[in-house]
C-alpha cells in the first residue's frame, strides 16, 4: 500500500479554509463543536496536552471526529494563518475527504477517539 504524502491532508485544508468551512483556534473550534456544526477536529502533535485532552474529551462528548495531525506551524500555514493548535472543519465534503487521507497514511501521530 502507498503512503499518502502528509501535503494532501494540508492542501485540503486550504481549500476549505478558502471555502470559509474551517474554524480555527482553541475558542472557534470549541464554538463550532458545541454548535454542532464542526463535522472534523484536528489538533497539532504539538499542542499541550491539556489541550488535546479538552478537545478529545469534547469530541467523544459531542461525537466529532478527532485527529492529531501535523504541527501547530504546519496547521496554521496550510490555512494561511499564524500558528493554529486547533481546527474544526464544518463542511462534510471537505471532512469525508480528509479523514480518508488520514486513515490511508497510517500515520502514528493521529488519534481518532470517535468515528461516525
């Protein structure tokens, strides 16, 4: 099987970014999880690990996709931004699509605590 090359997930997050169907940053991306509109969450490898506990909490609780992918600079630059430490897609198309690059690169550094 042939690895993805991790830019995928990257470039797709800036397409959905230019689409206006990302929210990014800790405050947003919990905006958008209680909302109910985030259909994807990813946080960086690199993110403090309270962060990453609050946010894996929050998605097994309002049963979102969550994934540890990337670097907070890989994250921020991909959309175009500062350094992002999280992210929440709401666009189910963009979400589809970059969960099944996830899931085919096999890459250690993901989590996924719940899947629909």
């Amino acid at each position: 099987m042939e690895r993805v090359r991790p830019n995928r997930v990257f470039s797709l997050l800036g397409l959905a970014t230019k689409a206006a169907k990302t929210a990014s940053g800790e405050f947003m991306t919990e905006k958008a999880v209680k909302s109910g509109r985030a259909r994807l969450v990813l946080v960086g490898t690199d993110a403090s690990e309270n962060t990453k506990k609050d946010f894996r909490d929050m998605c097994v609780f309002y049963r979102v996709p969550y994934y540890e992918y990337g670097t907070k600079e890989e994250l921020g630059h991909a959309m175009g931004k500062e350094m992002r430490a999280s992210l929440a897609v709401t666009d189910s198309g963009f979400a589809k699509s970059i969960r099944a690059c996830l899931e085919e690169a096999g890459n250690e550094t993901e989590v996924a605590v719940w899947r629909k």
